[in-house]
C-alpha cells in the first residue's frame, strides 16, 4: 500500500504527453505552483516518465513505458478510452488510473448531429460540387432530394453523456429517440424509449440514423456487423463516434457498396491514420473526419478541470476518483 503514498503539491511533478494539444500552457494558466513538463513524441516520452508522479496520456501509451516509471502514482488518461493501458499490471504495482469521460461530451454530440445533418442537408455532396463549380439543377426524385429530420427515428446506442446529449440535440430537430443502455434505470435524456442490448435486432430496422456513443467493450466489439447492416434501412446512415471496432469494417465497406445503407459517418476507423489505400476515401456515400469528434477549443482546459479535481481527491486519501479506472 505505500505505493499510495501520493506526493504533497509542492513535490509533485506532472509530464503532459501529447503531440499536439497545449497542456503544460494551459495548466501553466492555472498558476497552481506544480512542477510539470510536456513532451511531444512517444520517445521523448520514454525519456523522461522517470521524473514523473503523475502522467497525463493517450496515445503515447505503451506497456514499455512501465519499465521505466519508479514515481509513478497517477496516470490520467487524456481522453475518455482507456482499452490501451495493463489495467491488471496498474493495480500490482499500485498505479491509480482515471480517463477523462465528459470532457467532450458536447463536442462529440455536437459532431454527430453535424454528421447527421450533412447526410439530411446533402452538404457532403453540395461542397463536392462547389469544389466542380457544379450549380445542380431541382429534383424530380423524392428519394435524391435533402430531407428534414422532423419524424426521423435515431437510435442511440450508449446512452451515456454523449449520447443523452445527442438525444437532447434530436430531441430539438423533433426526432423519435431510441436508445440501447445497458442499466436503462439509470439512463438520462429525452429518450422515447430506452432497450437493453438484448433488443438491437428489433430496433435497427426502425432507425434512420444509427449513432454509436458506446464504450469500447467485449460485448460492444464488432457490434453493428453483416447481420446488423442487413437488419438496417436501405435509406440509413451509420454514424460512428465510437471506437472504430465496434464496427465490422469489411461488413460496413460491403453494405456501403452494395447499397444496405445509405451512408456512413465514421470518426474512428480500425488503422488510424486510415491508409491512403483505404476504398473509404474514395466513397462518395461516406464522410469521414480524422478522430477529431472531441478536439476543440476548449478540450484542454475542460481536461484540466478533471485534472485538478482528481489531484484534490489523492491528497485528500478520498477512495474514489472522478473517472475512476483504477
């Protein structure tokens, strides 16, 4: 248990890892008095964990990094997925881990109602024409025209914060909200009807818009597969801001193409950065945006405010963290 033994403010010192987001600025801002340091590579990094008590990482992570962390009291992740840490090897040597849930919520449901909107709007279709200085005539077919999403039925899978926020944001286009929550007792948002995962078969075929806001999980791995996409609309679109495999990638490429749905909004893919080789890019039917769902302006400083409120927690001995992991 003395590796619990988290270090008084004045002797801790905590290393911002990320290859683009301003952390140490930002937390500098704050001006609490804590050393800290930021590094830009995985190298850099594995150079210099060893002088940190606390780390605030994502996609640096490796299990390496271990090896090389004899201060290491805290480890919070930078954003709200945590599949990458040794959950197992974090306990044994006494390492605490939070990840950084709600830190984008709006910004992730506002970029599936974007998603949602450019599909229904046709915007995807009418940049590509500006970009062919196309001016596209009226419309005789119903089925080829934008459309509004008043009456529209969006099922939520995961109705998380995220997700309730989505629910919240259709709720205002006048949409019919179904959800998928493990624990629908707890669920929160203006859903019309909330089902366990049990019920995904029945739900699909009702949905114009599937949006994905779930965790990343055994049970949600491979989650809309061949039988999934089958189950859904011709005329539906499939809006990941989920991890990339909870999606059968081959599965959803062949739906894409042989036409089982409309479309496809996707945020995160299996590879990422997704391969220049990908058929994806070239899909006029798919709108794709670099894992950027959560990124804005004001990412860091809602990360630091969960910073700061789990760094009150460990010098308070309080048992649980905000985000608690580990």
């Amino acid at each position: 248990m003395s590796q619990y033994i988290f270090p008084s403010q004045t002797e801790l010192t905590i290393c911002f890892a990320h290859s683009a987001y301003q952390l140490a600025a930002t937390f500098e801002r704050r001006q609490t008095g804590i050393k800290h340091f930021q590094v830009w590579t995985r190298d850099e990094t594995y150079q210099r964990i060893g002088a940190a008590d606390v780390l605030l990482v994502s996609g640096f992570w490796h299990n390496e990094l271990l090896g090389q962390t004899s201060n290491l009291k805290f480890i919070q992740s930078i954003g709200a997925g945590y599949d990458q840490f040794p959950l197992d090897d974090l306990r044994r040597r006494g390492i605490r881990l939070a990840n950084a849930s709600g830190v984008n919520r709006n910004a992730v449901s506002e970029h599936a109602l974007a998603h949602i909107l450019a599909f229904a709007r046709h915007i995807h279709t009418g940049r590509d024409n500006q970009q062919r200085r196309y001016w596209r005539g009226m419309i005789s077919d119903l089925a080829q025209r934008e459309d509004e999403l008043g009456g529209k039925t969006i099922l939520i899978i995961g109705l998380g914060g995220i997700g309730s926020r989505v629910a919240k944001l259709a709720k205002a286009f006048d949409m019919r909200i179904l959800a998928i929550k493990r624990n629908p007792a707890t669920a929160q948002g203006p859903a019309d009807e909330i089902h366990t995962p049990d019920k995904i078969s029945t739900l699909l075929p009702q949905a114009d818009f599937v949006v994905l806001t779930c965790p990343l999980t055994p049970e949600t791995e491979n989650l809309i597969d061949e039988q999934a996409f089958a189950l859904m609309k011709n005329s539906a679109y499939l809006i990941n801001m989920a991890r990339g495999r909870c999606v059968n990638e081959p599965a959803m490429l062949a739906a894409l193409q042989n036409g089982s749905i409309a479309g496809a909004g996707i945020d995160h893919f299996w590879d990422e950065p997704l391969p220049e080789n990908s058929p994806f890019w070239e899909m006029e039917n798919v709108l794709i945006t670099p894992h950027t769902g959560g990124e804005t302006r004001m990412y860091e400083e809602n990360l630091m405010d969960i910073l700061l409120e789990n760094l009150n927690r460990l010098w308070r001995v309080e048992a649980e963290l905000y985000n608690q992991v580990v």
